[in-house]
C-alpha cells in the first residue's frame, strides 16, 4: 500500500509541472471595442489585488496575503494570454507596486492600502472589497461577451476570487467580527461565502509531512494525493473522483470504470492555507505519448490544515457551477511524525 501511494505520487507531482502551459489550440472570434477595454481594464484590476496583496503582506507579515498575492498573479498571467490571443497591447508598461496606465486605479490603490494599513482588521476587510469588486466585474464581463475563449477564463478567475473572499471572510470572522458586505449586495456575499468561510489555523504551516493521499470517510473511493514543495512553496493535488452522475449501463471504458475522473491542481502555499488552481488534463490515451494531451483551467481549491491529521478542501467548479466542502482525512498515519516535527 505505502509503495503504491508513493508511486502514485511521484507520477501525478511530475506531471503538472512540465504540462501546466500546454494549452491546445483556440479559435477566436473578434472583440468588440467593449470586449477590448474590459479585457485591459480586468489585467491592471488583478494587478491592482496583486500589488494591494504584497504591500500587505509587508506590512502584517500575514501569510493569506502572500497566497493571495500569487494567486492574482497567475490572473494576470491569465488576461495577458488572452491580450496576446486577440492581438491587443498590454496595459502593463511598469509592473512595479502601484504603476497603472488607468488613471482612475492610482487613487483607488492609494486608498486601499492606506485602509488596510490603519489595522488587520482593516486589512482583511480591504481584501475582502478587492474580491467583491472583482466578482461584481467578473460577472459583468461574463455577461457582456459571447466570446467562448474569454468567458471560460473569467469564468476560472472568478472562481478564485470567490475563494479569496471565503478566504478573507473566514480571517475576519476569526477575529469575532460578522462580516458585512461592501460592494456586492449582502445576499450575494452570503450566497458565495456560506458555510465555506475557514477560519485560518493559527500555529500550524504546512509542510512536507502531509505528503501522503488523503480521503474523505464517507465518500468511499476517491480522495486526493498532496504533494507539498517547501522550497518554491508549491502544493500539489492529485484528485481522484468519479462523474458528477453515473454513465448509462450502455457505456463501455476499455481501462477501468467508465465513471472514473481525475484533476489535478497546484498553487502557492503560506501558513495553513493554500490557494489551488484545478487543471483537467484531457486528450491522452494509456500509456501512449500520442495524441498530445491538452490542459484546461477548470476551477480553484482553497485548502486548508487544522492540524497534521485533518484538513479541509474548498472546491468552486465553474463549469459545473458546484462549489462544495470536502473534510479530509489521511489514509494512513505513518506519516504523522514527519509532520509533528518537519525539517
């Protein structure tokens, strides 16, 4: 059993890594010139929570900040795939803290991070209004385009900072304040946040001693491989599932059970949490090099461990429009000393 999980997590940490860019091709249409300023307006808007992030994260030394801040990096990286797609300059002429070429997001940054340096609390709730402002433009640029390509990676984004504002909320609640809306309507917030809010596990870091597969008791099966890199922060997430509903007995799989699914996901971790975005790797064929498989965003996990022997996992699946709570487990305990006492 042990060599088996450790095989398997040996092939599944590799794969990410030297697949992750590896696209396919997209057939594009043409933007419109609203499509256009809401593509360069949402690139300098991640830059805005990215940089918002760092600061601080200088300033509270508070690791939600520097998962964060990484995470709407890769957003950036996101909408710059999307500019060079349809042939459209960068906004993004000075990636230092605070440079935009929108004049209206100077202010509006300044303002943030001076909100958000007068306490923690205010921290948390200016992190909090980033992610309720992206979702509020998120959605609106969701709505207002019918380009396939864009609608599947906002779609994505959107995702994580739905996340990112369960993430916030939870560090709020921490502190024994309810957290109340600032841009989006209450009940959208609640509706997003709902029981998914983690409170951040103070005195706990991840570390290499959770590397082993973990599962979820009650759903007998499926469970996850995690895989955590010290040095470059990095956790991967081997997710083996099933279909969101069961084939019909006409479906045949010539390998395995027509039903079988599996993800993968990677991100930046820092203190308890870390902030994962979910791959579906498709195309393949069993042991075969040929065709060339393809990777596709398909979501974000925002995970988190209480202690060395449980965890819990916060999956948002836009496609599916599923966001759910998965407690974890780990399957055996022969790792619990690695990780009570990590290198």
């Amino acid at each position: 059993m042990k060599k088996t999980i450790i095989f398997c997590l040996a092939l599944l940490a590799f794969s990410p890594f030297i697949a992750i860019g590896q696209q396919g091709n997209q057939n594009v249409g043409e933007l419109d010139a609203d499509e256009e300023t809401t593509l360069v307006f949402l690139r300098e808007e991640e830059k805005l929570a990215r940089d918002a992030y760092i600061y601080m994260h200088a300033l509270w030394s508070k690791p939600i900040f520097d998962n964060i801040s990484e995470s709407e990096q890769n957003h950036m990286d996101v909408m710059l795939k999307k500019l060079t797609l349809f042939g459209i300059e960068d906004p993004v002429t000075d990636n230092g803290p605070g440079a935009f070429s929108d004049p209206e997001l100077d202010p509006l940054y300044d303002d943030l991070v001076n909100r958000g340096s007068v306490s923690l609390l205010e921290a948390y709730r200016m992190g909090a209004y980033i992610e309720e402002m992206s979702v509020h433009e998120l959605l609106k640029a969701i709505e207002e385009t019918d380009e396939p390509s864009l609608i599947k990676s906002y779609s994505n984004v959107l995702a994580g900072s739905r996340n990112h504002l369960r993430a916030f909320v939870g560090h709020i609640e921490a502190l024994g304040i309810d957290y109340s809306a600032q841009y989006l309507g209450q009940e959208e917030v609640d509706e997003i946040v709902g029981d998914f809010a983690l409170q951040p596990s103070e005195g706990f870091a991840i570390n290499r001693g959770l590397n082993d597969a973990w599962f979820n008791p009650d759903t007998k099966g499926q469970g996850f491989f995690i895989t955590v890199y010290p040095d470059p922060e990095v956790l991967f997430l081997g997710w083996v599932t099933f279909d969101t509903v069961r084939p019909s007995e006409d479906v045949t799989a010539n390998l395995g059970d027509p039903g079988h699914r599996w993800l993968t996901a990677q991100g930046k971790f820092s203190g308890s949490q870390a902030e994962l975005a979910i791959t579906n790797t498709l195309g393949g064929v069993f042991d075969s090099d040929t065709p060339d498989v393809t990777n596709e965003p398909y979501g974000s996990i925002l995970i988190q461990f209480e202690n060395c022997e449980s965890g819990t996992i916060i999956y948002d699946i836009p496609s599916l429009q599923f966001t759910g709570y998965i407690p974890i487990q780990r399957v055996a305990p022969d790792q619990l000393g690695q990780c009570a006492s990590p290198e």
